[in-house]
C-alpha cells in the first residue's frame, strides 16, 4: 500500500538481525488489513477472546520493532537514516495504536509524559515529524486532548506537541506574556524536577513555533530556532547526571535520568532541526513580486497550513512559482495539489492577474470556490457566475472564478474581452479532455475548445492542469510549452502521504462448488423458470477479504496477497438465468454485499464511502443500510437544520427528499446517497453530514463523487467492477482510472492515512487457498490494480472527431466540432478555425511524430465540410453567433429570421419563452441541438430511446418539457412539476424526473432562452448601434435557469440569497404592492433597485 518512495524510505531504516527491510512494507500493509478486517467482522466487540491469534503476533512484532527504531533515533538523533528510522518507528506505533481499538477492553488512554515514561500517542506524533511525514503526525496529534483548562506544564507541553503537528502554530505561541502554568501536584523533589523540565521543554516548543512562522531574513535561518535547539540540548543534559559517591573510585559510576523527559528532549531536537526546511514561511517571493505582499500572503496561509510536503518542495525548487511557468501536476490523490494551486493562485493575484479555475461537476465547483474563499479572504471569489448577467454590460470577472469548462465556453462567447486580464487558468482534475467511448454529453470536447479559447483570449496566462489519473504529463507539459511559448513543469512525483491497502471480496471456492451443485439439482427438478425463493435462501457464504501486500497487484505471487475473514456471518447471493441455456447462476449481490459490510464497520465507528453504478442502486443501498442499523439516529446541526428546511420548500416536503428523519429530526439509519439528482443543498446537506465525524457513517454515491471530492472516509467499497452499457445493452467493464479513481478516496491526509479499499467484483471470485486458485475474473481486476493512480494517457476529443469528418462520417459530435470552430472576418473568415486546429493537442503530437500532412488534411476536410454546412453570406455576424455558440449556421440564421419577422415581442417572460416553443416547433428535430440529447433522453424510458429519428424524439419530447418548463418558472416545488406531467400521486415518490430537469435541463433550457439577446445584440453591433434588447430578453436565460416568472422575481430571489424558488415567490407577494412599474428597455440592475426599494419600503409599513 505504500508509494515507491515510501517503500525506499523504509528500507533505508537501520538494519537489525531479525528484521527483513525488504519484506516490511509487506508486513505493514498486511498488519493493517489484519486490523480493519478485525474491526470490521467485530463490529464493535472489545472479549480478549474475540482476538485472532494472528492478530496478537502481529502486535507484539510492531512493538518492538517501533522500540527499537524509536531507540535508535532518540540515542542518535543527528544520524544520518533518522528519517527512515523514524518512520518506520512511527508507522508501527500507529499500527499498534489502531490495534487497541480490537484487542483491549480498557478505558481508553490518556497520553502522558512521566520521570520514565511517555505514552506512545506522544511519541509516534514526534517520530513522524522528524520522519519529514506532517500529515501522519496530524492524524496521531488528534489523541494528544488534554481534558479541560489543565495548565499544567505537562497538560501545556502535550497539547503544543499536538498543536506543532497539527501546523496550529499561532495557538502554540499565544500571548505576548508567556505560558503559565500551575503548580505540579506532586511536590516532592522528584516532581518538583520533573515539572521544571517539562516547562522547559515547553519553552522550547514555543520557540520552534515562532521561529517556524517568523520571515527568513536573507534566506538564512532565524536565531530563534537555533534557540529551541539550544533548549532541547540544556534538557538534555540537565536529565542526565553523575551521581558521586556509589561506588568506589576508578570503578563503575552511577547516572541520575530522568528518562521521560529525556527521551522527549531528544525527540524534539531530533526534529528542530529539520522542521525549518518544511515551513511555507520559508518560501521566498516568486521574482517579480513584491516581498511584504508575499510574506503577507505566506504568513496568512502558514496560520492554517505551515508545512510543505517533499513533493511541494520538489516542485517549488523547479520554479513552480516563477510567472510565465506553467505546469500539469500529476500527484496522486491525496499528494497535496491543491496547496500547490493556492499558492500558484496567489503568485498570479500578486501580480495583478485573475484566475480562471475549471472543475468538471457542480459539487466540485462548490467545494472549490468554499476552499479558495477561506484561503482569499481578500479576494472576491465567485462559484460559478449566474445568468443574471446583463448582455448589454460588460462582464466583469471576479479575481478567482470557479466554473465548469461548459459554463466558461459559454461565458467565452458572450464577451471574450472579459478574459483579457486572467493569469492564470487552472483545470482540476484535467483528466475531463480525455475522450470517453459515446460521450454523448461532449464534455471532453468543450473542455478542449475551453482551453484552447482560454490561451487566445488570455495569451499571458500560465496554465495549471492538474489530475491525478494522468500518465502522460510530460506530454501534456511539451504541449502546453508549445501552446503559450513558455516552459512547463511535468510534475508527476508519485509519493502521497496517503496509503491504501486494495483487495476484493472473495469467497471459499468449496463453499461455492457446493452453492453450484445446489442449483443445478433444484433446477432438474424445478417447474420454475426462475429460482424459487426456499432455495434463494439457502444460497449464501462468509465474505472473504483477499488484499494485495502491494501497492499495485504487480505480481501472482501468492506471498504478494493476503486472505482474511471479512464478516463471520453469511451474505445472501442474488440469482440469475442464462438468456440462452436457461441455466440458473450466481451473481455476486454486490449492492447488498457492500452496504452489509458498512454497516458492521459502522458499529465500530468507521466511516465507509461506497460507490455503486447507478442512482437507483445508491438510494436502493442506503435503504438496506437503514434496515441493517434500524435504530442508528444522527442530529442535524443547525447549519444542517437550513439546509434541510432550504430541500424540503424546494420539494415540497419531507416525503419526497431522499434523506428520511424521524419525528425528533434526526437522520434515521445513519447513511445518506450522493448522486446527479440530488439538488444543490441536498448535496450540500449529505456532504455536511459525512464531513463530520459525529455524522452518517456511510454514503453511497455514484462515480461523480469520484471528480475531486474530498470527503474523510476510512474504508472504500467499490460495489461493482461494470456498469451497464445503454447503447450497447449490456454489462460493460469499468475503464482503469474510474475505479482507481474511486479507490483513492480512500483516506485522507491528517485525519486518517491508511485507507481501506475493497472492491465487490461483478462476477463471483473464489479462492482455493490450499492450491492458491482463484477464479479468473480476479485476473481482470488485476490488470487494473496492477497500475499506478497515474494509469491514463490523456488523449485529445478532437483527433478521432477530425479523422471522422476527414473520412466522410459526419455525425452529432462531428457537426457539434464543425458548429464551435470560430469564425473570422471578411476574407479570413477560416482563420481562427485553422489555428485553433492547429494549437489543439492532437496537431502537437503529429508535429511531434513528424505527420504534418495528418494537421493539414484534416484542416482541409474539416474547412470544406462546414462550408457544406453554413454557405458564405454576408451577414458573417450571424456566422459568428453560430460558431460561438456552437449551434449550426441554419438554426440560428432560423431564429433570427423568426425574430425578424416579429412585428413585437411578448411582454413577459412566460410569452417569450411560449415565442421560442413555437420556433422550435416549426423543427422539432432542431431539440436535440438546443439541448443536449442525453439530458432530453434522462426524461424519458425505453420508448424515447427506440425511437431513431430527431424529428419524432422532438416531437415526443417538446409537450413534457414545456409543462415542466411552464410549473418550474411559477415558481412551485418539484412535487407540483410532477403533478404537472400526470405523474400519478403514488408514482411521485422522490420526484425523479422533476429532479432530472432542475439539475439538467433547466440550464439547457436557460442557454436556448439567452439566444434572442445574443442575436439582436449581435446584429446591433454588427450595424454599428448600440444594441438595445428589452429586459424581458435579457434577463430570459436567468429567469428560466432560477425558475422564476419576470425579471422582477429573479431580481427577488438575488435579493434574498440562497432563499428557496417557492419561499422567494411568497416573500415577493408580501412586497409586489410596493413594487414600482419598470420601462421596457430598463437594465436589470434598474430592476434590482426596484425590489430593494420594495422591500424598504415594506419594512416601513410594518414599524
């Protein structure tokens, strides 16, 4: 489970004669497993007798082996392998520390520093430290609690040991009159002494801090560190004392120690003097910068993150920091990227530059934007921009925008000119380009076209791509080089301070024969098609865990791998029937597997993340986990308490959330889902509640979660290597990076390290430990888990796209490409189309290869198809607005024709909207243009998707979602949208296809209802006037994407921020008689002070 430079770390510890440096890694991650599966099949049990023997070994082999390397480090703490002995130290402290919770019936251990004692707790915390390893020591430093106001110099020194590896280093210091401390308890003169020294050692700790967060003067080290050393040296000799007159002189001689403090004092002068190198403090200003600005930045940041990890440093040293150098970081999950984005970020703040930030779901742009608001205070930081936006005002970017590549494409055709400040574009987890097999949603594309637009539209900007699937980022770097002109770092170190010990569920190939042999004669008597339900139940076997000792499943080595009981009782298999044979067979019950196995570590406290393949199967999941943990409650806080009362007005109620709580308002079961239909404060709701350690223990989730979230979790369940193939009707395996992806959620730096990561696989996998066989479809998942975090080789969405056009194939995607390449001028009208081809990352990689008839061919094909598409006219803003939009020339040229042709335009919201229906009706094929066809296909089943012609799934579609439309914009909750649509009271349930609609379409209908402005202001423009469009056009896009009636009632809900649709609506009844009339061609921001001025002038009715 352990990184590359992780295992060379360790087997550069001291070498012992019993002690096999090569195997330890091994025994580590097996040590590990052998505790979580413990926990697990415990589920919570603390009888001596329910330890395994193997278990007892395994404790007593990791303490001594953390004695003796504490030992060495603590008698020699200037040696030159202290790191590697410390860590080795550390780690088997930590393991045996994770033991306790299994293998001892007493109360728990409060840490403790004595004349000849210190609890491991405390010097586990200090090992890790000095083993250059700040995360691992976070994670122990949350044992080191001192129970309340206790200002004793022992109760002082431990927490400042917890609060110096936990980086609170401002709380370590505290005021400027010093510590103080009561006087010790034990007033002999053994205690007396004991609480001096500790008092010192104390005074040191303070010291180190300061020095840690003080300004380097001249790059050259702080005296004040250099007296935290000198300090922890007075200790050292001051516990350590001839005592005369013992024995006779010339004989052997007699030493006074205080062993406690003495082994401490060595420890911490062990670590002062590397800790230094670490502290983000020490980062000088990036050339160019104002200094006092840096340190102001560096200094704010080191009060809640002081440490630098190696692979921060690394990168740091290569110039990462440097304007005009960009980079594509490949870290794996958990390697500290985003540290590194925050400080890139800041270097392009300093420097009067704007930052772009490209995530690829909604979740992750939410996180984003709350992490770098609390890291920028000072900034104005924006998740995500609202379609509120004027068109006929200039956008004007926030400092730091975080957005979807979809949504900056967008904003990219609205006003190009908002970009020309940006300095820095960063693409989290850029691993979105890569193309996926029928990606039928184009995401890939446009965040190709997004980037690409991004280097035009903002020349001067650095590039930061981050992901941790990707493989090939010195690739990506030489083309990003290529790109913008200047160099690019591939930073792909492969350390993490996270680890993860991955196996699978497994079952005895005995127990299975005897399953197999139990169908097959039911079946020879059977009158059934199906297996009968007495039999189903018979079918079950114990789970078994078989884990990898290894990173990667590189090897078949049986000695490689693990096998351990997972759960003593029994899991029921589900059943199937060949559709050709009619045999019956087992499958695996993975969904039900998965949430049996969460639910026992539930009861030992462990918080598990389980991913499984569909929507349906994550709500279905956490209903199992309720039935299984029953009486498991869990209080909202009040934060929570909100964000319910937000889901339930924009539901409906509490019958159609899928969180369910009890009559008291607690969550029943303690397990909540996380999936594409949740709305926002739903997610936002279930993510809080997992966040916390007092929250759920378990969340199912599909793969979105999988983009980037970070969410503390101690086990990961994958339930399910497949997932089904719409298209192709059938099971179809999941790609590598999905399921390493999903693994790698597994831990979490500082709070839980060691990550737990099992996949229930698809297929039965048995396992003859005896003659070591196991099934074959073990040897699939091996092909995937024998690679790195770091498995896919990014490739460009465009490449296959132009090798279609250029063969003739001219498709959905392959007209979507054609539609979005810009358009220029006059006689350079294929200008911009050519150099975008040419800048894109498939053209790089040709030139590289040497093809460079490969760009231009394609270029001429690609050229000549959209010319088939969108004849020369001379109306080439109209081109424009196509390109930029990504619509074909004939759609919009049909729009502006339809509005042209317009005596007048409807006066309110709803008669726009009602304007545009009746356009697209005209060619109802047109839909799936407008809209994104899978979006449109999520609301509908079987029949929809039988259907192979545009123009009938237009026509079956446009009636549906013009009544969704029409109840979302009224401003009622999803439960009314359902009922809407005919959806039968007993069919309502959670409002799935309301849900569906709200989070997907409402943005798609949003972008079809900001064309009309887009044209007229374009065509204004164009003839040189300015353009003005009445507000009911400008505000239509934001109007249909909030679900409000009227300008005024959008203006309303901005007013009222983060107020639910139907709360909104009612609050403005209360108002609307205030509410002065507005003019036709009014800005919005006229608008918005209306309703101010409404609700002022409300609050003075009521005084």
């Amino acid at each position: 489970m352990f990184d590359p430079a992780t295992i060379s770390l360790i087997k550069a510890a001291p070498p012992l004669s019993s002690l096999d440096l090569e195997e330890l890694p091994r025994r580590f991650t097996n040590a590990f497993a052998e505790i979580v599966a413990a926990r697990v099949r415990l589920r919570g049990l603390r009888d001596v007798e329910d330890r395994s023997e193997v278990l007892i070994a395994l404790l007593d082999q990791m303490r001594r082996l953390a004695a003796t390397q504490e030992l060495l480090v603590a008698t020699a703490p200037e040696r030159s392998d202290r790191t590697a002995a410390a860590f080795v130290a550390g780690t088997a402290h930590q393991l045996c520390l994770m033991a306790e919770v299994v293998s001892e019936s007493s109360e728990k251990r409060a840490p403790f520093i004595d004349a000849v004692r210190v609890s491991p707790e405390i010097c586990s915390t200090l090992l890790f430290l000095i083993a250059d390893s700040q995360s691992d020591a976070a994670e122990l430093a949350r044992r080191l609690t001192v129970v309340g106001e206790n200002r004793s110099a022992e109760a002082q020194l431990i927490r400042a040991i917890g609060d110096l590896a936990a980086g609170r280093l401002e709380s370590i210091i505290g005021g400027a009159d010093g510590p103080r401390y009561e006087r010790p308890s034990d007033q002999s003169g053994m205690g007396l002494a004991v609480d001096a020294l500790l008092r010192r050692l104390h005074v040191g700790v303070v010291e180190l801090a300061r020095g840690l967060l003080s300004r380097p003067a001249n790059g050259a080290k702080p005296g004040v560190v250099s007296r935290a050393r000198k300090i922890f040296t007075e200790v050292i000799d001051l516990c350590i004392a001839p005592v005369d007159g013992i024995f006779d002189a010339g004989g052997a001689s007699a030493i006074s120690v205080f062993p406690g403090p003495l082994h401490v004092a060595k420890l911490l002068f062990a670590l002062s003097g590397d800790l230094g190198a670490a502290s983000l403090c020490r980062v000088p200003a990036p050339h160019g910068l104002d200094e006092d600005q840096w340190w102001g930045v560096v200094r704010r940041a080191a009060s809640k993150r002081p440490y630098l990890w190696p692979n921060h440093r690394a990168a740091l040293d290569q110039g990462y920091l440097t304007k005009g150098v960009s980079a594509a970081v490949s870290f794996p999950t958990g390697g500290g990227k985003s540290t590194l984005a925050e400080l890139k970020i800041a270097t392009s703040l300093l420097d009067g530059g704007k930052a772009v930030v490209l995530a690829p779901t909604l979740a992750l742009v939410d996180q984003i934007a709350s992490t770098l608001q609390r890291a920028f205070g000072d900034h104005s930081v924006i998740g995500d921009l609202d379609e509120e936006v004027d068109f006929s005002a200039v956008i004007e970017l926030p400092e730091i925008i975080v957005t979807t590549p979809e949504r900056c494409l967008m904003l990219q055709s609205l006003q190009p000119d908002a970009f020309k400040d940006v300095g820095l574009v960063m693409f989290d987890e850029c691993h979105l380009l890569h193309p996926r097999e029928a990606d039928r949603s184009r995401r890939s594309i446009d965040s190709m076209l997004c980037l690409l637009n991004l280097t035009q539209l903002a020349p001067d900007a650095d590039l930061l791509l981050i992901s941790a699937m990707m493989q090939n980022a010195a690739e990506i770097a030489g083309w990003v080089a290529d790109l913008t002109g200047r160099p690019c770092l591939p930073l792909d170190l492969a350390w993490k301070p996270t680890r993860q010990a991955r196996g699978c569920v497994a079952y005895s190939e005995e127990r299975i024969a005897e399953l197999n042999e139990l169908l097959q004669d039911n079946q020879a008597v059977a009158t059934t098609v199906g297996v009968p339900a007495k039999v189903k139940s018979e079918l079950n076997a114990a789970p078994l865990a078989f884990f990898c000792l290894r990173q990667t499943w590189e090897t078949r080595k049986r000695s490689d791998y693990a096998l351990m009981a997972l759960l003593d009782e029994p899991i029921g298999f589900a059943t199937g029937v060949n559709k050709w044979k009619k045999e019956w067979y087992l499958t695996p019950n993975g969904n039900k597997v998965a949430g049996t196995i969460a639910a026992a570590a539930a009861e030992d406290g462990l918080k598990t993340l389980i991913f499984v393949q569909s929507t349906v199967a994550a709500e279905s999941t956490v209903r199992h986990f309720r039935e299984l943990l029953p009486e498991r409650r869990v209080s909202l806080t009040d934060a929570e308490n909100v964000l319910r009362r937000l889901v339930e007005e924009e539901m409906g109620g509490p019958q159609y959330c899928y969180l369910k709580l009890d009559a008291d308002g607690q969550v029943v079961g303690g397990a909540a889902s996380h999936h594409a239909q949740l709305i926002k404060n739903e997610r936002l709701l279930h993510e809080s509640l997992f966040k916390r350690r007092d929250g759920i223990s378990a969340l199912f989730a599909t793969s979105t979660l999988a983009q980037g979230m970070n969410l503390p979790s101690d086990i990961v369940l994958i339930a399910g290597d497949s997932r089904w193939d719409v298209d192709g009707d059938k099971m179809k395996q999941l790609d590598a990076h999905e399921l390493l992806n999903a693994a790698g959620r597994a831990g979490r730096a500082g709070e839980g390290s060691q990550g737990f990561v099992l996949v229930v696989p698809s297929k039965i996998i048995s396992i003859d430990d005896k003659k070591s066989n196991i099934t074959s479809h073990w040897m699939t998942l091996q092909g995937i888990f024998s690679q790195s975090d770091q498995c896919l080789v990014i490739d460009d969405p465009l490449t296959e796209l132009l090798d279609r056009i250029h063969s003739g194939v001219h498709e959905g995607n392959e007209e979507y490409l054609l539609s979005r390449l810009p358009v220029g001028y006059e006689e350079a009208s294929d200008d911009p189309a050519r150099v975008m081809i040419q800048r894109s990352f498939g053209a790089y990689r040709k030139r590289q290869a040497g093809k460079a008839e490969w760009i231009e061919s394609r270029i001429a094909s690609a050229l000549a198809r959209r010319a088939e598409l969108s004849p020369k006219q001379d109306l080439t803003w109209l081109e424009r607005v196509a390109a930029s939009s990504g619509l074909s020339y004939d759609i919009v040229a049909s729009l502006a024709e339809f509005l042209e042709a317009r005596e007048e335009f409807p006066e309110t919201s709803f008669g726009c909207m009602e304007m545009l229906f009746d356009w697209i009706e005209n060619s109802p094929e047109w839909l799936l243009q407008l809209i994104r066809p899978n979006d449109v296909e999520g609301l509908f089943g079987g029949e929809y998707r039988r259907l192979k012609d545009d123009k009938k799934k237009g026509e079956l579609a446009l009636p549906k979602i013009k009544l969704l439309l029409g109840a979302w914009m009224s401003g009622k909750p999803l439960c009314d949208l359902e009922r809407a649509i005919g959806t039968a009271e007993s069919s309502i349930k959670t409002c799935e296809t309301a849900r569906h609609f709200a989070v997907r379409l409402a943005a798609d209908l949003a972008f079809v209802a900001g064309l009309p402005a887009r044209i007229l202001a374009a065509k204004a423009l164009a003839a040189g006037e300015e353009p003005s469009i009445p507000i009911t056009f400008l505000t239509l896009s934001g109007v249909v994407r909030k679900g409000c009636a009227s300008p005024e009632l959008l203006a309303n809900l901005i007013h009222l921020k983060g107020a639910s649709r139907p709360a909104a609506l009612a609050a403005f009844a209360q108002v609307q008689l205030h509410l002065r009339p507005g003019s036709a061609f009014e800005s919005f921001e006229n608008v918005r002070k209306r309703v101010r001025r409404a609700y002022r002038l409300s609050e003075l009715d009521q005084l």
